[in-house]
C-alpha cells in the first residue's frame, strides 16, 4: 500500500513538472484575453458595411 500511495504522488509530479510549461502557453487561451479583440474587429466589420453603390 506504501508503495501505490508513493508512485501514485511520484507519478502526479511527473505529469505536473512535463505539463506546466503547456498550461502556462494555454492559459491565455482559456482565459479568452483575445475575445475582446475578436469582439472589436467583428464590431468594426458591422458598422463598416457596404459601401451604397
């Protein structure tokens, strides 16, 4: 039982030391710190329109 519990905690620190650096680049991504950049280009995409010809 000594044994699962220490692989169990030495297996969690291994997937956490090889995937931190890819939730530190993702972060941003699902915090949605773009949206309100999409948000502003499709808002200037509407009010621009077609020009009445």
């Amino acid at each position: 039982m000594l044994w699962l519990i220490a692989s169990l905690i030495l297996l969690q620190a291994i997937f956490h030391w090889l995937f931190e650096p890819i939730i530190q680049l993702l972060t941003p991504l699902f915090g949605l710190n773009f949206l309100p950049w999409i948000l502003a280009l499709i808002g200037l995409w509407l009010f621009t329109g077609r020009s009445s010809q």
